[in-house]
C-alpha cells in the first residue's frame, strides 16, 4: 500500500454561465457514493493529468475537449486534484452518459447552495465538498462565462 496521495484528474465544465456535473453512483465503497461532482478520474501510471482528463471524458460523457486550460492543483494528504477549465461546446443531447448515476447543469446559486434533485435519483443529493470549494473557488475568481 502507498503512503502517496491518489491522483486525479477533473473537469470544470461550463456553458452559458451554468456548470455540468456528474451525480456519482450510489455504490457503497467508491469515495463520495451518490454524491454530484466533477467529471474526471484517476492518473493512469505515466500518464499526465491533461492526458487522463481527455481520456475519462471521452469515456464518462464521450466529450473530446477542444479548449482545455489548466485552473488548479487541490491537494490534501490523500488527494492531488489536478483541475481544468473546459468549456462544453456541444448541446447535452449530443453527450452520452457512460459512467455515473446522472449529469445535469448546475447554476452558481446550485452551487452555493450545496444540492441539487435528480430525476434519475428522485431526490435532492448533495455537492462532494471538495468540489463545492473547488467550484467556489472558479466563481470566485470570474471564469464562469
């Protein structure tokens, strides 16, 4: 077992002053279960981090990334975030959900507030706090465009 801190990969992804999140599987085990979240994943070995963010968002939405910029590193003692600003510059219609439980549009309001319903759920579940700051931190800084 490794004493390093995981390392992954994340998407900020954004159209028209709103951003897409990704509500996660409701499977016991996995971190964050059935919470709402960053699309993205974990490095592959030797993998770089704009590597592992195209490769999971072509396998999580089928989404090729044409304009990717850098924003942040998050770390904590067991996570190293690694996050991009990605513009979506296609509809949702033309994404296909492969991997989560639901993906629906957040509003900067959704955000603050911390929760948002799933109609594929049936109810209200929450923003991972990791990225509620991560998200805070965006809005913050005015790049949600």
């Amino acid at each position: 077992m490794s004493d390093q801190p995981v390392q992954v990969a994340l998407a900020i992804l954004h159209r028209e002053g709103q951003f897409l999140l990704q509500l996660r599987d409701n499977i016991p085990g996995i971190v964050y279960p059935g919470y709402w979240g960053l699309f993205g994943g974990h490095l592959e070995p030797g993998e770089l981090p704009i590597e592992t963010l195209h490769r999971e968002l072509q396998e999580e939405i089928t989404y090729e990334a044409k304009q990717v910029s850098e924003f942040g590193c998050f770390e904590t003692p067991e996570v190293v975030r690694h996050v991009f600003n990605v513009p979506l510059t296609v509809d949702i219609q033309e994404l296909v959900l492969h991997e989560g439980w639901d993906m629906g549009f957040w509003t900067p309001e959704d955000i603050r507030r911390g929760s948002r319903y799933s109609e594929k759920a049936g109810e209200v579940r929450p923003l991972g706090e990791p990225h509620q700051q991560i998200f805070l931190k965006f809005m913050a800084e005015g790049l949600l465009r």
